[in-house]
C-alpha cells in the first residue's frame, strides 16, 4: 500500500525566468480528498501539469502511485489510473457530447457504466449536442462525467466547480465526497474556499511556488485559533508575544490574535496584560488561507 | 478510437480537398473539350503543375494541422490537453494522427490523378497509362517530403509560426534544390514538373528515393522530439 498517492520533492519549474515552482515538497495521501490553494499564479495548475506529464519540470521530482512521472511508460499507466479535469475544461468542439463519451471510454478498462448513465441524467446532458453547443457549465459537466466515469484511484481536478451553478456545485461536491468512500483519492485546486471546507479532509496552500501550509483540515482547523483580547481602558501590547502568534490586529479597545500554536500560553499571555479579558474562537479555512498568502 | 478522432478532425479538410480537386478536373474538362488541341507536351502539363503546387500547399497544410493532436507546446490551449491526459503515448498520437493525414490526402491525390487522365483527353494523347501511374507514385513521394516536414515543424513550433516554419520549408527546400550544385536527377521540384514521368517519359527514381528519404527522415525526427517530450 502506498501512503503517499502523489508525492513531489523539491520540484521546480521555471517560465521565461519566472520561478512558476520553487522546490515543491508535497505529500497527498491515499484516499483523502486534498484541496490545493492558492492565489492565482501561486503554482497550482503548473503543478498538476507536471503531475499529469505535461509539462517538464526542471528539478526535483514528482512520484504518482509511488511511480516517477518522468518514465514514458509509466507514465501511461499512471494516466490510465487517474481522471482529470483540466483548467479550461475544452474538449472537441467537433463532437457531440455521446461522441466524446464513446471516443473516452475505451481507454479505460474500469469505466464505470452505471456512473456514466447517473452523471448523464443528473447533468441533463443531451447526448446528440455539439460540445462547441455547450454552454461552459455544460462543458465543465461533461468533463466531470468523463473524469468521474473512468473507475479512476486518483481523480486531479483542476477549478472542477468553475463555470457551475450552485446547484451542479452541490451535486458535484456530492459525489466527490461519495467517490473517496470507495477509495478513491481526489486531488483539487479551488479558489472557492467554503467548497474546499466543505468536502476537504486535507488542504495544502501554495504561494510562490512553495508549499506554505499542508496538512489535515481537523488539525489546522484545531490548531489555529483566534483570541479576542478587549481592554477596559488602553490597549496594552507586550514587548513580545509567546511564538505562535501569526497576525495581531487592533481595533479600538480590542486585539484580534491569530495564532497557530502554543494558543493557551498566548492566552495566558493576554491575560496578564492589564485590564483585559479574553475569548477564544475557531478560525475558518478562508482566515487561515488569507493570513498565509498575506504574510508570505 | 484515434483514428476515429482523426478521422472526425480531418474529413472537412477532406471535403474542401475534394471540393478544390473538382474545381481543377472541371476546369480542365472544360479546356479538353473546348479549347485548342495542345502543339506541346508542355502545354497539357502546364496545368498539372499548377496543381503540384497546390497538393504542395495542400499537404503541407495537412500536416501543420497534425500538431495540436500530439504535442502540448507554449500556446497550447483547448482539447490538447485532455488528449495528452488519455492513457496513449505522444508518439502514438503521432504515428496515428500523421499517418491518417497522410493516407487521406494521398487518396486524394490519386482521384485526381485519375480524374485528370479520365476528363483531359491532352494528356492521354501525351503520355501512357503506365506514365501515370508513375507520375502520381512520384507526386506522392514529393508531396510526402512536405507533409512530414510540416509535421516535424509541428511538433517544436507554436501557433503562428507552425504556420511560416512550414512555408519558409517549402521555399528554403526549393531553393536549395535549384540554387544548389545538386544534379537535377535529384531534384524533387523537376521530378513533378519539366522531369515528370509524363514529360521525359522515364520514372526519376533517384528523386522519389531523395523524397522518401526526406519524407522518412522528416518523421523520424518527428518522432524523436515526441520521444524526447514524452512523459
């Protein structure tokens, strides 16, 4: 069994002399349903194109089913294993949507039927449409179907939910969660953060090209805090705060403390400061996100 | 199933194909039957020159559009990508997506090598049979030299410059083909124009091979850049 379904190891590439990736250290482990974040240039769709084999990194490297993706042969067979959904989500326009489907399908020897005949009714796809007919949310559907129809053990989904309306975000975000029950593993970027929260168990935030932050939603969700610290009077801060603390913000009598460890220490901390008192809340993805890219 | 993708990216190329060659075969009908009779073997051959040029430009056409069928260059955008996340190599791409290219417009060269002996009486007084044959097998192997060009262009170069990389190929072969101290045996260019089986009556075996050479060397190439790109 393989822990780690992608790995990548100070992996790097570089466009025209920009940095698009600057030693990539990422570990998504099998059967998780891992959101990749980051702010738009961040990295994210160059890192599932070189995970895809599509692009050539210039360093490091990058193991999918604990097989490099750099040898041609293995590479196929990885391929065979995984469903993608690329950023622009563009198929043939040449074809119609039942074309593409049968063109796909034999590619794969474990295409799903059954999940083939649900997406086609749950998306409402007419099977003798042009896919240059179809409306953008129509196209991001039958990406999906063809994605999630391939029996796949790794689904790599670049902005899957982009161009969807709110109910077909609901019904996709549905079966994603229900595709990892059966082991599968999804890798995601997204920049809808409330999605993310809502189905992700494990989350990584890129900037720069660099992994900031990685690790399973529970324990980030658990680590970081933010403390409310409101003074009867002046606000008084310390010299230095306990480590841990990663952004204080004033407003009027009150400090707004993120902090990502040692949280009952920080607390104790404002405590003792004079004149206040302090409450304690949980953070969400969006703020932990926002205060890394801020602060990077 | 690549072949029937090719086929569904390649067939109204192959319509407006047939669409121009029905033009050409109406046109010279029409002088066959109305115009004067020939004084020259040139002058019945002038107008398949013209349309060497055209099946010149035609295959090379055919094979700049092989590109976004295999390779992912700097512009890539569209479909290409989803094709290169199916479970096929980059050289399997090619080798189906090339040769489906190639196969079609050789069939069209071949009906209008037919058509043209069927509806210009000029030319069968001109040439035998046997000639014909021989001219269309050579007009064949030039155009093969340009179409795999135009792939191997296609498979380093982007967008607009597969495009330009492929004409200036033409012109840079041609060039070196009559500027060169090459002898004219040798010369593809003659070899389907003033050298052609049906003006000299005679197979240029040594541009057919210099064709299929050039034609082979050219994919071979293609190939390795596929081969080198492949993940």
């Amino acid at each position: 069994m393989i822990d780690g379904v992608i790995e990548t190891t100070q992996l790097c590439k570089t466009f025209k002399g920009h940095a698009a990736l600057r030693g990539l250290n990422l570990r998504v482990p099998e059967g998780s349903i891992f959101g990749f974040l980051g702010r738009n240039g961040a990295g994210k769709t160059t890192t599932i194109k070189l995970l895809m084999g599509l692009l050539h990194a210039d360093g490091g490297s990058a193991r999918v089913f604990g097989t490099p993706v750099t040898v041609a042969d293995g590479a196929i067979e990885i391929r065979r294993r995984i469903g993608f959904v690329s950023e622009d989500k563009e198929l043939y326009p040449y074809m119609t949507v039942g074309q593409v489907i049968r063109f796909t399908r034999p590619f794969f020897p474990k295409w799903r039927k059954d999940l083939e005949r649900r997406y086609l009714e749950m998306f409402e796809l007419p099977q003798t449409r042009k896919v240059a007919d179809l409306s953008k949310g129509m196209r991001s559907k039958l990406m999906l179907l063809l994605t999630m129809s391939r029996g796949a053990e790794l689904l790599i989904l670049d902005e899957p939910t982009d161009g969807l309306d709110p109910a077909a975000t609901e019904d996709v975000l549905r079966e994603l969660a229900g595709i990892t029950a059966e082991g599968t593993t999804v890798f995601f970027s997204s920049h809808q953060l409330a999605e993310v929260e809502l189905i992700a168990d494990h989350i990584g935030i890129i900037d720069r090209g660099k992994l900031i932050v990685s690790g399973a939603l529970d324990d980030l969700k658990a680590r970081y805090q933010r403390l409310q610290v409101v003074f009867a009077d002046a606000v008084h801060s310390p010299a230095q705060w306990v480590e841990g603390v990663e952004h204080v913000r004033q407003d009027g009598r009150m400090l707004s403390i993120l902090a990502s460890r040692n949280v009952d220490e920080i607390a104790d901390q404002a405590r003792s400061l004079p004149g206040s008192s302090v409450e304690r809340y949980p953070v969400t993805l969006k703020e932990i996100f926002l205060e890394h890219v801020r602060s990077n | 199933m690549l072949w029937y993708k090719g086929w569904l990216e390649t067939r109204w190329r192959l319509v407006f194909s047939l669409g121009i060659m029905v033009f050409f075969l109406a046109v010279f009908y029409w002088i066959g039957i109305k115009g004067p009779p020939p004084k020259r073997i040139g002058d019945a051959l002038g107008g398949v020159n013209v349309s060497v040029l055209w099946i010149g430009a035609m295959l090379a056409g055919a094979g700049i559009n092989t590109q976004p069928g295999f390779q992912a260059t700097r512009g890539t955008h569209g479909s290409t990508y989803f094709t290169l996340s199916l479970p096929v190599s980059r050289f399997r791409l090619l080798l189906v997506r090339s040769s489906l290219g190639w196969l079609l417009y050789t069939g069209v060269v071949i009906a209008f090598c037919c058509g043209y002996w069927a509806v210009f009486p000029p030319l069968r007084a001109a040439a035998t049979g046997i000639e014909m044959v021989e001219y269309t097998g050579m007009l064949i192997g030039y155009g093969s030299a340009f179409y795999f060009a135009s792939v191997f262009m296609g498979t380093f170069l982007d967008d607009l410059w597969r495009v330009w990389g492929s004409i200036i190929a033409w012109f840079g072969l041609s060039g070196l083909f009559y500027f060169s101290p090459l002898p004219p045996s040798v010369n593809i260019f003659q070899a389907v124009q003033a050298n052609s089986p049906l003006a000299v009556h005679a197979m240029p075996w040594a541009a057919l091979g210099v064709a299929a050479v050039m034609a082979v060397g050219f994919f071979w190439a293609a190939s390795r850049v596929v081969r080198v790109r492949e993940y």
